[in-house]
C-alpha cells in the first residue's frame, strides 16, 4: 500500500492509494464533468491517509485556456488560433504552463521563459521595465508587435509596461515567421499571454512572499461561480509589490489586479470580460558602456553591478497600464463556430534618468575615454512621457466538417488594430559623476522647450483578412494551408516643428505544413511560412520604403505516445528577414539592401516522467547573422544577444516514495554560450547558472516554497550594441500560501 498526497483530481489515474480529501475531489470532478483549471496544482496535499487499494480513473480534456497540471500542454490556439493539438501543429512553439511558472516563481516574462529554447533576453534589471525579447535571433517584443495577449496585440511601445505572470495561466511562443493568422510581425515570431479565467469550481488562495533585496510581496487567486447563479462565474487577482532591487536606489514596487467574469447562458454560448490594471514605480536601468563594465573593459575606473550613475532624487519610472475587453463564442451547430474578441487597452509612462552622454562617435568615443581612465563620468537626461492607445479586434468563423476519412478545419476571420503613441522626449547635457566617490546631489536642470522635443504623435490602422484550412487525411496525415492580406497605414506628426508623414502599406503572406502521425506517436513536419512589418515612418521622414519580409523553411518532428505526459520537439529551420532598412555610410541616404539570416536546431523536452518526477530539457543552436548590408562591416556580423549554443535543464522531484511526500524539491542549469555584442572587438564569455526550489505542504491548506536563482552567484554581463547590463546576482524567495 502507497501514500499519495497529491489531491489534484486530473493526476488521480488508476492510483492506489490516497487521502480521502483527494478521493472527495476526484469523484466531484467526475460527477460534474469540469475542474477547475487553478486549483489542480495549488491545491494543498493533507495528512495522508491509509485505505484499501482503490482503483479511480478519470482524465479532464485540456482545454487550451485552461489550467495545465504538470509541465506538459498538449493543445494551443495561439499557432492556429483553433484548439489544435500540438503534435499536428507544423511549426515549432513551446507552452510554459502556470505550474512551471509557479514552481520557479518568475517575476518578469523573461524568467518565465528563461528554460525555452531559442529564446535569449536581458537580464531582471531591464525586463521589470520592457518585455524585449529575442526568438531565433530576431526582436520580439512589443513595438514589432510581437507581445500579445489572449491572442491580441496588447502593447505598439517598448516602455507601455511588461505582463504579470502571476496574472497569467500559460505562455504561449510562437517561433518563426507568422503573420498569417497576426499580421506585422518580427520574423522571429511572438509571445502570447493567456489570461487567468474565471472557473467552474470554487478556488482560493493568499500567498505573502519574502526574499533578497527587502522584496515583500503579497497576491490573492479567487474564483468560482457568482452566488446564486447558475450561468455567471468570476476570477479576481491581486498582486501588491514593494522591493529593492540588486542595484543602489532603484525599487521594484508594483500593484496589479485582474478582474473576469464569465457568462454561459447554455453549452453553446460563452461571454468572458477580461480586464486588468497595473501601476509600476521603479527606474530605468541605464546602459553601460562596455568599457566601464567589470568583465567587459579595461579602464582604471569601472561602474560595479551595484552602482547607479543616476540621481537618486531625479530618476524615476511611473506607468500605468490597464486593458478591458471580451471574448465572444457561440457554436450554432456542430459544424459552425463564430468568434469574436475585442479590447481596448491604454498606458501612461512618465520616466526621466541620466545616461553616459552620447553624441557623433568621435563625442562618445571621448567621453568614455575620459570616465575609464579619469572616473569623470559625462552624463545627458532623457526626461519621456509616454501614452499610447490600442483597440483591436478579431472576428472568425470556424467549419468542422469529416466527409469518410477526412476531416476539416476551415478558418476565415478579419481582425484590426487602430492604435495611437504620443511621446514627449526631451533629452541634453547635466552633470557629471566621479565615479571614484558618486556625488550624488547634483541639480538636474531639463529645458522642456518644443523646439528640442524629440517626440512624436504616431497613428497607426491595420486591417486584415487571412484564412487557414486544416485538413486531416485517415487520421494520419494534417495538411495546414493559410494565407492572408493585410492594409497598414501611418500618420506621424514631429512635435518639434509639426512636420507631418504618412505611409500606406499592403502586404499578402502564405503559409503550409504538413504533418504524419505515425501510430507510435512520433510526427513529423514540414512547413513554409512569411512575416511582414511596415518600415516605420518615425525612423526615416520624406521617403517610403516597403515592409521587410520574412520567410522561414522548417523541418521538425514530435514525439508524445498516447495517453503519455511526454512531448519531445526537434527542429531544423532557416529563417530570412529582407528589405531590412540600412543607411549608407558614404551617401547618409537609407536603402533597403540589408539581410539577415538566421539557421538553426531547436530540441525540447517536457515530461512528467513518473508520478514524482518532472523534467525539462531544452538545447538551441543558432547562428544569426547579418548577410547583406550597406554597411560592409556589419556583413557576417551575428545577431546581438544571440549565442550559438544555449542549453537548460529543470527537474522536479516529489518525495511520495520516500516517507516524506509532503516535500518537494526542483533544481535547473542554463547555459547560455558566448555571444558578439555589435562595436565590441571581443564576444562576451559563456557563463552557466544554477536555481533550485523546496517545497514543503504543512497541511491541506498551507505550504511554503523557497526558491534560489543563481545559486553560485555567478557575475556576469550581457551585452548588444556596446552597451551592457549586469547580469542578475544571486537571489532568495520565500512563498507561503494558503489555499481553500
């Protein structure tokens, strides 16, 4: 006879013995034929107890929106925006499920995403301000519309402010090109953020956090259906932030709360408001010339990884963010679905910070020469206000149809995005700091005066209609066909002078696959795919340019045996972005002659390999280089931050067969390889970090996590464009929730 712990209904699969708390649930779950999707993994083990053997079999259908337990999602919308399968799904994505999230206790979207393969970003210090990301070697982020949620674009500015994974129930990414189903998009691909949605069955939870850098936290989880109603259920999070950070005077404060409600008026008809709000208060971590940086230069005088070349009673961060929207479903029969969803989202960034002053490369040559050799450290403010608007919408209609042994999956929808950016960016000369000693208490005097705005009002409006037809042979050959066409347009409006421009652009991108399963679980693919973004009318006024194009070719296969928590991904894949916009060095004039090439191997693995043991397994080779440019130097340089060779390991274990199943413990490597930042002689060193987590549940209500990133304390740097930022030190946390 065995003692299990575990009460999470979906994992109770022919299971000997358990609590008869777990037994409850198990049999509430089967009797009404829903779970819910959060309270599967935090809800607490108890104090076990022995009973005879018992067999009890039953299996939740996952639902792509929908809480995962474990590591390993099988199903996705955002590669098709059809709940499909991931196995027959031609192109390379990766789910992170709020478990592995949980486990890990990631702060920012960049930690989330840390074990994924062919994903690199900067360190803490710059993703608590900006989710920029790069996916094969390509930005992703949200200026090349790559930062979505629940499958809408969900920021047009860098700095409009980063997701909350704690408010999230899985990412989803999306490598490679795939403008198809999305419209402008990096070639890289996208990272799409699927909300926290209200539950069928009733879940609590409150969970106070503790840890390095005075880092006090506390978040609340509810949900459940609306009393006295059999139609309206609701999802409330809460999250309230107050921490330092690794660096001298910069905070990491935060409020976020999420509200959602649900309507199911029958089977066929569901209404969800999704909504959220979040106010940051922390500083911009300003970048560092590569030649101050410890590791990276070799001047008398270096910033360390603690110093801030800022004032203390200047530099400041502030931004709110906050979206409202819906999404709509109604089946009229088994054969037709409508969707539709839509949201309006707005934020407000209002930041100023000193930087190293810049200039020509004579001036800034100059100026870092004189800090590394005398610590007399120039310095220039950027004083911004930010304000950007976004409504988007997404409406299509799906047909099911199986005629013998075919079945379809036709997809026709139409989606828009009218968005607006107003910056205020004043920028000039301040004081300057020795850095042997860090006089703090300069006066910071910025000339707002119009004529040196270098800000802007941008209006942009995208429409576009694209079409997917997914049609499933015998069941074992899917061949996915797609295409789409898009009209782009651009208003700019200079604030300095009001000097005015404007660019329409249309583009039309296709894409195929095509997948075999095979009856001992393997599948592989093949597929093509395209990418577009407009050339922005900001970056270069009097001319029009067309939109770079991406095109990417990829062979993969999976591999998940039937009834299995396993999925093994492998994929070969070359990927080029052209048209990319190049000054000339000799005629200052802009010419879309650049290229860029990105070839490589992607391998992952995610498996709950036993009842106690998790793992994940990821490795990415990739070589990103620019292959065409006006500027001859740049031709055969690498992508920056972008390493050949990047690998990550993650183990979950729980003691169950060890007297002691109320403990758990994880521990994970990431290796990332040398990266070659752009104006840097020599590439940056590998380094590899260490994390580890400790669970213990007390009783069936509370439990307490520690979590330890870098656990060495490993110093490094991360560089790109000759500027660098720390790298995140060692850090603890604490978590104790209580579920009921």
């Amino acid at each position: 006879m065995r003692q299990v712990t575990h009460p999470s209904p979906e994992r109770f699969t022919q299971r000997p013995a358990f609590s008869l708390t777990a037994l409850a649930l198990a049999m509430a779950s089967l009797g009404s034929g829903s779970l819910h999707a959060a309270e599967a993994n935090r809800a607490p083990a108890t104090v076990p107890v022995e009973i005879e053997a018992t067999n009890v079999t039953g299996q939740s259908v996952e639902q792509p929106t929908e809480h995962v337990v474990g590591y390993v999602a099988k199903r996705n919308m955002s590669a098709t925006k059809t709940d499909t399968p991931i196995i027959e799904t031609p192109q390379s994505l990766s789910v992170v499920t709020s478990d592995e999230m949980r486990d890990r206790q990631a702060e920012t979207m960049a930690q989330a995403l840390s074990y994924t393969p062919g994903f690199t970003a900067s360190s803490t210090a710059f993703n608590r301000t900006a989710d920029r990301f790069r996916i094969r070697g390509f930005s992703v982020e949200s200026a090349t519309g790559g930062s979505l949620r629940d499958g809408l674009r969900l920021q047009n500015n860098s700095y409009d402010g980063i997701q909350e994974p704690y408010g999230l129930e899985r990412v989803e990414v999306i490598r490679g090109a795939a403008s198809v189903l999305y419209g402008q998009l990096s070639p890289g691909g996208m990272v799409n953020g699927v909300s926290k949605r209200p539950t069928e069955t009733p879940f609590h939870q409150l969970q106070l956090q503790a840890g390095s850098n005075d880092r006090k936290q506390l978040a609340a989880d509810f949900s459940g259906p609306l009393a006295g109603s059999d139609t309206l259920s609701y999802r409330l999070t809460l999250l309230s932030r107050n921490s330092d950070t690794q660096q001298d005077y910069l905070n990491d404060d935060k409020f976020y709360i999420a509200p959602a409600l649900t309507w199911r008026p029958d089977e066929d008809t569901s209404l969800t408001l999704l909504s959220f709000y979040q106010k940051t208060d922390t500083r911009f971590p300003a970048p560092l010339p590569y030649q101050l940086v410890k590791g990276a230069g070799d001047g008398a005088f270096k910033i360390g990884r603690h110093d801030f070349i800022g004032e203390p009673d200047y530099d400041d961060m502030n931004g709110e963010m906050s979206a409202l929207g819906y999404e709509f479903t109604h089946n009229f029969n088994e054969h037709f679905t409508v969707n539709h969803k839509l949201r309006y989202s707005e934020s407000d960034v209002k930041w100023r910070y000193l930087q190293v002053r810049t200039g020509n490369p004579a001036v800034t040559a100059a100026v870092i020469n004189q800090a590394a050799t005398t610590g007399i450290l120039q310095r220039q403010y950027s004083d911004r206000q930010e304000r950007a608007r976004t409504l988007g919408s997404d409406t299509n209609v799906v047909s099911k149809w199986q005629l013998g042994s075919v079945e379809q999956t036709f997809l026709v929808g139409f989606d828009g995005y009218d968005t607006s950016y107003d910056s205020h960016n004043f920028r000039g000369r301040t004081t300057d700091l020795d850095l042997s000693r860090y006089n703090y208490g300069q006066p910071v005097n910025v000339v707002r005066d119009r004529s040196l705005d270098r800000g802007s009002q941008l209006d942009m409006l995208q429409k576009g209609v694209y079409f997917q037809d997914q049609i499933k042979f015998d069941d074992k050959w899917v061949l996915q066909l797609g295409g789409r066409h898009d009209w782009a347009d651009q208003q700019q409006t200079a604030h300095r002078n009001g000097a005015k421009a404007s660019q329409s652009d249309e583009a039309t991108t296709w894409r195929a696959g095509l997948v075999y399963l095979a009856d001992n679980g393997l599948a592989p693919y093949i597929s093509y795919s395209e990418s577009f973004f407009p050339v922005s009318v900001a970056e270069v006024t009097g001319q029009t340019f067309t939109p770079t194009e991406g095109k990417q070719y990829e062979v993969g296969v999976r591999y998940q045996p039937k009834d299995s928590n396993l999925l093994l991904s492998a994929a070969v894949y070359e990927l080029t972005q052209t048209d990319v916009l190049k000054q000339d060095p000799i005629t200052d004039e802009y010419r879309q002659t650049g290229e860029v090439r990105s070839r490589g191997l992607e391998l992952e693995a995610k498996a709950d390999v036993t009842q106690a043991l998790s793992v994940i397994a990821t490795y990415a080779y990739t070589d990103a280089r620019t292959t065409k440019s006006a500027i001859a130097a740049e031709v055969g340089q690498r992508t920056d931050e972008t390493p050949y060779h990047q690998a990550a390991l993650w183990t979950r274990y729980d003691f169950i067969h060890w007297g002691t199943p109320q403990l758990t413990v994880g521990a994970g490597a990431r290796y990332m390889g040398t990266t070659q930042a752009s104006g840097m002689d020599s590439a940056m060193p590998a380094y590899t970090l260490f994390d580890a987590m400790a669970r213990y549940q007390i009783d069936e209500h509370w439990d307490v996590t520690v979590n330890a990133n870098n656990l060495t304390d490993k110093r490094y740097a991360q560089c790109s464009f000759s500027t660098c930022h720390y790298g995140d030190e060692r850090t603890l946390l604490t978590s104790v929730n209580f579920t009921w």
